[in-house]
C-alpha cells in the first residue's frame, strides 16, 4: 500500500513492557487492509491489537481518528487512541476480540481513517485459540431489549457459538499482575490486580492457597493456576458480613451485553453446604445459592461458570456491578 509509512517511535514510555511491538508503527493516510489466513473457518478467532500512541515523525498523533473492522465486524469506529489512553492514564492500550467462525478462509483486518486524519497500529495478533467458550451461558435477569443486537437470545441462555465479543476486563482476584508470559496454553493474556475495582472500603481478606491446586475437569487453557491460588473473602465474622456485600464495578457501555466469567476454586472447605452465597449482576440473581465444593465435589479443583446481562441505557447505565453475598441460615 503506497499510503502506508513503517514509522519509529520518538520516545520510549517507562511503562512500555517491552519495545515489541510498540516502538514501531504503520500509518495509514488512507484505507488499508491486511488479510490473514484463518488455520480453520469453523473456529472462534482470537484478534488483538496494539497502540502505543506516542509521537511519530512528520504525524501528530492527537490528530489520528481511524475505524476498525474484521471479518465485516466493526471493532471501532472514529477511534483515538491518544484520547483514549489519555483518559485512562496508559502509555498504552490493548484491545482484544473473541471473533465468531466466519466460515471464510481468510480474516480482513481493515483500518480506515477519518476524514483528513490518519490511521495507525504497532501490532497484530491474529490466533487460532482452543475452545474458550464451550457452553451456552445463561441469561441473567430475562430477556434482552428487542433492538439489542450483539446477542440474540430467545430463552435463558445465549447463544455463545455465534457471538463475537470484546473483552473489557479480565483481572486476577486477590492477587497480584499476571503477565501475557506467565498465561496458560501460550495465549497471552494479561490478568490485573482487582483492588481498583472492588466497591468503597470493602476490601475483604486476599487469601493465598497453602495446598496444591490441580486442574481436573477444567482444560489448563481456561485460566492459569496463578488465578486460582488467590481469592479475595469477606472476612471471618459472619454477623458483619451479612450486612453488606462483597462487590466489584466496572465502568461499561450501556445497550450491550456482557459476558461475566467467574474463575472459583475452593481450597479450604470440603464440605458441602459450608460457604454458601449468592452471585448479583447489576441487582439481579445471577447464582442463588453457589456452593463450590458442591458443584466440583473435589477440595482445591478449579471451575468456572459464565453468566450474560444486558446494559440497558435507560437511566444512562455505564456501570457493571459484580456483588456476592453470603447466604446465612
């Protein structure tokens, strides 16, 4: 493409994890396309992108708006990634798709720029994943709003197999930054610390396994074991904590649905009925009575369970709110 330009970074942020792939860019002064084969057209694709929105060469990069599609999906509309990382105080940003089979033999990434503006990316990932999303998750709080149009669920489960979807947050509970190097199966995910996420002071205890965790029904690819050696509790005073809620907000787009994946692994009972609480997305009754060790029958075995909720903007919704409460006798 004669309107594109490989450009070099001026300046190197401290924060950068390394200077693959942000420290080189390509720009587009026009509309721009590149074509990845698909190893297989009935399966999911996995699609990040790069931006480390520095300053390049002869380009202000607060002047850069661009659009971005895949497989006809459109990822991104009159994007800026300057703004954007601005507002979130990063050097950079990630953004990461879960794309439905296409049936085609090939992914079309296309990059458009807005009107007088540019477009630009430091890195493409385009990677066939193993199966991530194996069942239909269930619905939380009835049916979706007749003009919702990412998920199009009739009963009270959503058809995952068909649905593309970006991941918003993906973070580790109770313990520390995982990097893209320490993931399971080589896929590259990052897990984030979840303090800023969890409500007002309540914080709870963050809690380390002291046992060997081992993966038994559950593929290794799901979620690395560092996720599932830390947990986050209310604490051990029953009386104080059924009187409040143990919650997490995310800041979210309204009019869409969410897919909330929960990554549990009980270590310390082994026992059924002996922790038993209930799991509220937004208010509403996502898991009335979760009992892990009732669901896994084994101490210490890793599980997840998948939940979707529409965000609807009535009431200018932009917030996502996690909360689990324990369901005393």
């Amino acid at each position: 493409n004669d309107k594109s330009i490989a450009s070099k970074a001026d300046n190197q942020d401290p924060s950068l994890p390394s200077d693959v792939p942000y420290m080189t860019a390509r720009i587009f002064t026009s509309e721009a396309i590149y074509q990845f084969p698909v190893a297989n057209a009935t399966d999911r694709v996995l699609l990040r992108l790069h931006f480390y929105p520095a300053s390049y060469p002869n380009f202000n990069i607060s002047d850069s708006y661009f659009s971005v599609s895949a497989g006809g999906i459109q990822l991104l509309s009159n994007f800026s990634a300057f703004i954007t990382a601005e507002a979130l105080s990063q050097g950079y940003l990630i953004r990461e798709y879960f794309l439905a089979p296409s049936n085609l033999p090939t992914l079309n990434v296309t990059f458009k720029p807005s009107d007088k503006s540019f477009a630009f990316v430091n890195g493409i990932e385009v990677i066939s994943p193993p199966q991530v999303f194996d069942k239909d998750p269930t619905l939380v709080g009835g049916g979706l709003q007749d003009d919702s149009t990412d998920f199009g669920s009739t009963d009270n489960t959503v058809p995952i197999s068909t649905s593309s979807m970006q991941t918003m947050f993906r973070i580790n509970v109770g313990g520390q930054f995982v990097s893209a190097k320490n993931d399971s199966a080589g896929l590259m995910r990052s897990w984030y610390d979840d303090t800023p996420y969890v409500y007002g002071g309540g914080l709870g205890v963050a809690l380390e396994a002291n046992v060997t965790i081992e993966y038994k029904n559950l593929p290794p690819y799901i979620a690395p074991l560092d996720v599932y050696g830390t947990a986050r509790s209310m604490g051990p005073d029953p009386n104080v904590n059924k009187g409040f809620n143990l919650t997490w907000v995310f800041q979210v787009e309204s009019n869409f649905s969410y897919l909330v994946r929960f990554h549990w692994c009980d270590w310390e009972f082994d026992k059924v009925n002996q922790r038993i609480f209930t799991v509220l997305l937004n208010n509403k009754t996502a898991e009335k009575e979760a009992d892990i060790f009732g669901w896994t029958k084994e101490k210490a075995t890793p599980m997840k369970r998948d939940y979707v909720i529409y965000v609807d903007g009535k009431q200018g919704n932009d917030e996502l709110w996690v909360a689990l409460h324990p369901l005393t006798s």
